[in-house]
C-alpha cells in the first residue's frame, strides 16, 4: 500500500511538473488607465483583495474586495480626485502610516508632482491629505520602516520622507540619487530594511540602512544597463533564504540585449549578477517576478511585455528547470487579450494553494483582470468533497492548523504527505472522528491519507493557510 502510493505520489508531481498550467480569466475593470494594481487584504478578514488606480476616471483609487471562492465585489471608490482627475494618482503602496492597526495609503500624482497619503478611519474611509509638492513629474513611491520603530517612511523619486510617530516631515531628505524603480529588503541581514534603485543613470545600486533613520551612500550592483524604466522585484529565486533582486533590462527600445537579470543576494549586501535568458527584441518587457507557478517546488518566472510597435500585450511564464535555469522556448502564455502591461503581481488571491496573477493595462484592452491558476483544485467549492472523496469528511479546508477527520468506518492510521510524495506526519488510531494538528506545516498545498478498518484508503488535498 505504502509503495502504490508513492508511486501515485510521484505520479502527481511528475504532472505538475511538466504539464501546462489552465489559468481563468476574469476582468475586473475593462478599459482602464492603471500604474498600479496591488493584492493586499484591505479590510482584514483573511482574503486578498485588490486595490488599483485608475487615470481614465475622476475615481482614481479603487478597492475590489474579494468575497471568497474567488468572486469580488463591483468596484468601490476609495477617493474621488474631482475636477483634476487627469492629475490624479499614479503608483501607490499600502502601509500602516500611523500605526493604528489598519492600512493607509501612500501615492503620487505624476502630473500633479504631489506626494500624497490617505488614511484610513479604520473602516476603509479615507481622507487625503498633501505630504510634499514635490515637482512636476513624480511617479515612483515606495514605503519602508526605516528605522525599525512601526512608523513607515515613503521615498518618492529621489527624497525619504520621515515619519515620526505618524508625523511626516514634508521637507524630506535628499538621498543623492535618483531613479525609476525602487525595492527594499534587508539585504545586508543586520536587521535594517535597505533600498535598491534603478537610477537615472542606467545602473542599479544599492543603498545600505545606516541605522540612524537614513542611508549610507550608493554602492554599485550593476552599470551600463539599457535605458528603461521599468520595475525590479524582490524575490527568493533559488530557494536559498536571501532575497534576490529580478529586474526585466528591457530597453524602452528593444534590442539584442533583451536579458532579463538575476542579481543573486548573498545575504550580507553583495550580489552576482546573472544573465536569465534574452527575450524576444522585438517586445519590451516591464516587470518579472519569481514564483512558483506550478507547485512543482521551484520558482518559475511570470513577465509582462508588451510589442514595441503596436504595444498588444501578453504575459508568460517561464519555467524553472529544476536548477534555477531558465530557457526562452520554455514558457507558457497566459493571456494576449492585453494592452501595455505595466502592473503584474502574484500571490494566492482565492485561498486555494496555488499562485495566481494580477495585471494592469496602461489604458487599452484588459484593463485590470486576474487569472484564477487551476494547478490545485479550489477547495473551497461546495463540489470539492462530492467531486473527490465521499467516505472521508476533512475539515476544514482550508486550514489554518486543526483539522477534524471523520468517516463511518473505523479510521485506523492516517498519513500527511507533501507534494514530492515525503511522509511530514502518521498517526496511528483506532476512531471513527479524530483531530491532527498541521499547525507547524508550512502554507501550502498537502495530502492525507487515511486508512479505514476495512483497509480502504483515500487520499484528499488539504490547504494550509
């Protein structure tokens, strides 16, 4: 019985790994003007909802709120920018300005050239208010806890705006340089969040927390780049515990230097620079991420790029060949029914244990749509324990740790296997009705086996989250 289900076990993860993944399209606003559309749990009830802004609209901050089972809500207007709406907001972040436990938000308006933040009452109304006038063109915003004390700081172009106890200095202090694209990590591992930027200069540097609420001067991690300017990504692409930096090295015209990057963290501020595989010249590409896309134990990279000449849209994955290699050729598409592509992210948006994708078209087709990953089934349909299993009642699924198993019959051992077919727990029991704690298991997709006295055996997908 052990080695039948191994053998089924290696089974399944030989077909995640190599088979293509289905994703479902579903469009959230068509026709919009979006810099930005981030996941984030905006009203704190433990789903993924999604916040965008909009140019083409007078509603220039929107909140799609997820009601489960991957349905949301019709959009909702966070703040109306009135008559002045085509110089309203650009690129956001969401963060915690005043630390009062809810989430508030930090924007630009490019042609404005305003700082802006909006806090939020606790109920999802928020009040704006102007930080700086900063010039007239700002377009990048990025939020980080600078010196470690809850009280986020925003940097904007080329200025950290301090933030003391949820008061935030509108002089701000000049960092000496300035840039398209900014991602903050603690890349040095002393405890302080740094910054890396993709400066005016076409290089990417990295700026070191002096620890003192600023930062130590730039230190060079890669020059002489095609102009672009385009987004970074923070991510742990091999796997190893260091944040790495992805960045797209896309020319705003492209050309035979089309290499996307992996700039390599070794934990302690230094970085290798390593070439991923050159893109197709003729498209532009605005933004990658690492992933795992087909829960097959590796990260793969998901990109946005657009056709330099008649800016048609399309993303891909790109699949990790199991040794953090990547080849051009071997990529899936997951949607062309975009436009200029310029906000891309990923995370779990409908709780089901597989990673999904978030867009953002800059006007055009598609406007702002996320695709549903069908790798693992959504075990949240009222179908999952018809469809499946009909003898063995798990619940609930998904979990966060505690999880009931019942049947009529005797249950007399159950196993928790992981996806590469590995034993994480067996409990051995002679019950009809027992509990398991998976609470130390990491988020993820897992399976349980259980045996009944009759020696009938079951296996069924649990969800930790």
């Amino acid at each position: 019985m052990k080695m039948k289900l191994l053998f089924m076990s290696s089974i399944l993860a030989n077909t995640l790994a190599y088979s293509q993944v289905v994703f479902i399209q579903s469009t959230l606003q068509s026709n919009s003007a979006t810099r930005d559309a981030k996941i984030y749990d905006l009203d704190g009830d433990g789903d993924k909802d999604i916040v965008m802004t909009d140019r083409n609209s007078p509603s220039n901050l929107i909140w799609f709120e997820n009601q489960g089972s991957g349905t949301f809500s019709a959009a909702i207007e966070l703040y109306n920018y009135g008559a002045n709406w085509q110089a309203g907001l650009e690129e956001f972040d969401l963060l915690d300005l005043d630390n009062d436990g809810d989430v508030d938000i930090a924007s630009v308006t490019i042609f404005g050239g305003e700082v802006v933040r909006f806090l939020n009452d606790g109920s999802q109304n928020f009040s704006m208010s102007t930080i700086d006038h900063a010039g007239s063109f700002d377009a990048w915003i990025h939020g980080i806890d600078v010196s470690n004390d809850n009280y986020p700081e925003i940097i904007s172009e080329s200025i950290l705006y301090t933030n003391s106890g949820g008061v935030i200095d509108s002089n701000g202090i000049p960092l000496n340089t300035s840039g398209y694209s900014i991602v903050s990590h603690d890349f040095t591992g002393d405890g302080y969040q740094d910054i890396a930027m993709f400066t005016y200069f076409n290089e990417i540097v990295l700026l070191p927390n002096n620890g003192a609420g600023g930062f130590n001067a730039a230190q060079t991690i890669d020059s002489n780049l095609d102009f672009g300017y385009y987004w970074m990504s923070v991510s742990d692409l091999n796997d190893d515990g260091y944040m790495d930096i992805l960045y797209p090295s896309s020319d705003y015209f492209p050309n035979s230097s089309n290499i996307m990057k992996w700039y390599e963290s070794d934990g302690a501020g230094g970085f290798t620079n390593n070439d991923l595989f050159t893109v197709d010249t003729n498209y532009v590409v605005t933004h990658l991420i690492a992933q795992d896309m087909d829960n097959d134990g590796d990260n793969d990279i998901v990109a946005s790029l657009y056709q330099d000449q008649s800016y048609a849209g399309v993303i891909k994955c790109y699949w990790n060949d199991g040794t953090d290699g990547f080849d051009s050729s071997d990529y899936q598409i997951v949607t062309t029914d975009i436009e200029y592509t310029v906000s891309l992210s990923a995370d779990d948006i409908d709780s089901d244990g597989d990673i999904d994708i978030l867009t953002g078209t800059f006007g055009g087709a598609g406007g702002v749509a996320w695709f549903q990953n069908q790798t693992v089934p959504n075990t949240t349909s009222k179908d999952f324990k018809e469809t499946l299993h009909s003898q063995i009642s798990i619940s609930p699924n998904p979990s966060n740790g505690l999880v009931h198993i019942s049947s009529h019959k005797t249950i007399t051992t159950t196993r928790v296997i992981d996806l590469t077919g590995r034993t994480i727990q067996t409990h051995s029991l002679f019950s009809n009705n027992t509990t398991i704690d998976l609470s130390s298991l990491m988020q993820g997709v897992y399976f349980i086996e259980t045996v009944t006295i009759n020696e009938q055996m079951e296996v069924q997908k649990i969800v930790i989250n």
